[in-house]
C-alpha cells in the first residue's frame, strides 16, 4: 500500500518544515495551495521555498492549479470536474515517483491542522484509491486519515 503525508507550514519557520519532511524521510513536496504565496510568512512564496528545498535534496511541485482549494461551489463540488481528477492523477504518479526513488512525498498547504483544511477531501479521494494518508502535525504527532464518506 502507498503512504503520503500531508503537512501545513502555518507559522512555521523554513527551518522547522524542512525539519519536518526529513523527520517522515519526505523527498518531495506537493503544494496545493491555490495561491502559492504568503505575506505572513515569505519563505513560504512558492519560488522562495522551491529554491530553498532544492538546496536540500527536496523536490518541489506546485499542483495547486488543479488540486488548490477555494473554489466557486466549495472543494466537494470541485472533485466532480475533470480537472480535479487530472489533479489527482498527477498526485498519484508524483506519489508512484516516490516509491520508486525510495522518498516520501507530503502534501503541503497553509492551514497546519488538516481536517480545517482541503486536504481532508483530497486525503479521502486518496483513500478511495488505497492510499495510507498520514497527516503530520508536529514532529512525532501523525495522524492516520479514516475517509469520510460524502453524499
């Protein structure tokens, strides 16, 4: 069975995410922010963290076009297009590309508790696929997704 970790950079300094992703052994990083920017935080500015990550052996990938949140209808809504499905294809062989280099890969947005963020809807379209989620809250704190079912 795949595993992918989730993950949000929050407040958080660079320092204390890449602390993070080398904790859980993750060698690329997925982005789903719909906007990769922060004015709280710089470092996390999608061309900031990209080169910041590179020069640590992790590899950044930016799907937010297709998997980002806020979207007209709401997320559960979304998952019903055909770009959400291409979104989550591509996640799928990102995840694929993983297992075969032997790295983990995490899912990155902002909002650092999951289920108040999009994740929780990918997460469970991952699950419907076989897919372990496991969500990181802090270094040594993980939590195993159970899929909700959605009507």
């Amino acid at each position: 069975m795949s595993t992918v970790y989730t993950v949000g950079h929050s407040t958080r300094s660079l320092e204390e995410l890449i602390k993070l992703l080398k904790a859980y052994g993750v060698g690329i990083l997925v982005d789903v922010r719909r906007f990769p920017t922060s004015s709280i935080c710089p470092h996390f500015k999608a061309e900031n963290l990209e080169k910041a990550l590179k020069r640590r052996g992790i590899r950044y990938v930016w799907l937010g076009d297709k998997l980002g949140g806020f979207r007209k209808g709401g997320y559960a809504k979304y998952m019903e297009t055909e770009d959400f499905r291409r979104g989550l294809e591509e996640l799928v062989e990102v995840i694929e590309e993983g297992e075969a280099r032997g790295v983990g890969v995490a899912i990155m947005c902002s909002e650092k508790l999951w289920f108040k963020c999009h994740r929780r809807f990918i997460a469970d379209a991952l699950a419907e696929k076989g897919i372990k989620v496991l969500h990181i809250i802090d270094e040594g704190r993980l939590s195993e997704h159970k899929r909700k079912r959605r009507r």
